[in-house]
C-alpha cells in the first residue's frame, strides 16, 4: 500500500511540474548539435595524436590565464585574441571525453570548475587592468560582472542539488564568451563589461524565478497527492 501511494505521488508531482514549467533547449545544446560534424573529426584527431580530454581542459585553462595576464596589463587584444581561440577548445575535452567512451560525472565536474577559474581570472585580469590605471568604474563592472557569473553558476548548482531544473537564462557561459571576447578584440572592454554586469545578474534572477515556478508546481503535486 505505501508502495502504490508513493508513486502515485510521484506520478502527480512530475506531471505537475512538467505542465507548470517547460524546460527550454539552452545555446549550449544547440551549438553541440549544430557543430558536431566539426567537433567529432577534430576530437577524433587530437585522441589519435595522443591528447586527452584532462590535456584539453588543461590547455584551455592554461591559455585563459595567459590571456587573463595579458589582459592586466593592458594588451586586450592580444588577451581578447587568447580568449577567442581557447573558447573552442574549451568544448572538444567533453566531445573527446564522449569519443574515448570514458565520460564521467567527475570530468563534467572538473570542467565546470576549470570553466569557473578560466572566466574569474580573465574579469580579475580585467579588473587589475582598471584599478592600476584610475580607472574605479571598470574595476567595479569587472566585480559585478565576476559576481553575475558566480551566481549563474550557483544558482543552477543549488538547483539541481533540490532536484530542480536550471538551464535557462539570457546570458549563460557560451553567451558570455560570446560578448567578452569579440570585444575585448575590438578593445571594448568596458562594453563588454556593462552587457556582463548588467545581464549576468538578470540571467542569475530568471534562473531564481525559474526554480520559484518548479518549486509552486511542486508543491500543489504534494498538495493533491496528500
């Protein structure tokens, strides 16, 4: 008997929350689709040279941090062009972890984490940059914007550790890079700081108000099952 009422339970709850809330298809799934046929023969050829995902997500981290150097000390676009070019990378140490058939839960972990170091020390290199040269006003969209970062990622991780979806948003990592490194190219970096700042906080607030609409359909599920 407490068998069947517990999936009863679970039936409602799951409905519920699907009727109340769809989850949508992020930019990051759609650009692994879209460019598949690009990243699989790639992938393919750096496993045969001897590469690993860990060296890929090594490499990407390694040139961020140059880039993030380069960016302190006022050559944005050499910094910019760092940023551009180990962007991609940062999406073949998953694709050849997929290839090698050894994907892993600690993989995707580390590479979160290692995405996490690479965006911080790119808006810290930035934000050195405008605290030694007068400039207060840059140094505080880089925090805000470091700040929107965290949170984006925060929020998503809490969620999901309540068994909540959180993948939506305006401005998620893949956008992010998007904005940051085509200006910092341009030498706009301020531009691209306020679109950060600005955004990636709001992004962090759909994503609160998008758990806050999971959790009320959830709780009429409980509510109809009780």
């Amino acid at each position: 008997m407490k068998i069947e009422v517990k999936k009863a339970f679970d039936m409602e709850k799951i409905s519920a929350e699907n009727e109340a809330v769809r989850i949508p298809i992020t930019l990051t799934d759609r650009l692994r689709g879209w460019f598949k046929w690009f990243l699989d023969p790639l992938g393919r050829f750096l496993l045969r040279l001897g590469l690993t995902p860990n060296m890929m997500t090594g490499l990407g981290l390694a040139g961020n941090f140059l880039g993030a150097y380069f960016l302190s000390q006022g050559n944005l676009s050499l910094g910019g062009w760092l940023v551009v070019i180990m962007t991609p990378i940062d999406a073949l140490d998953g694709t050849m972890a997929r290839l090698r058939g050894d994907a892993s839960d600690f993989g995707a972990f580390v590479d979160s984490v290692s995405d996490r170091y690479a965006e911080l020390a790119i808006l810290g290199g930035l934000s050195y940059y405008f605290a030694t040269n007068n400039h207060p006003l840059g140094s505080v969209l880089a925090f805000a914007a470091a700040a929107g970062s965290v949170l984006v990622s925060y929020v998503k991780a809490r969620a999901e550790s309540l068994d909540f979806e959180a993948k939506v948003g305006l401005l998620t990592r893949v956008e992010r890079y998007l904005v940051l490194a085509p200006l910092l190219v341009l030498g706009k970096p301020l531009t691209a700081l306020w679109i950060l700042a600005i955004l990636g906080n709001f992004t962090a607030l759909q994503r609160i108000w998008f758990v806050r609409r999971q959790a009320h359909a959830r709780m009429k599920g409980e509510a109809k099952v009780v």
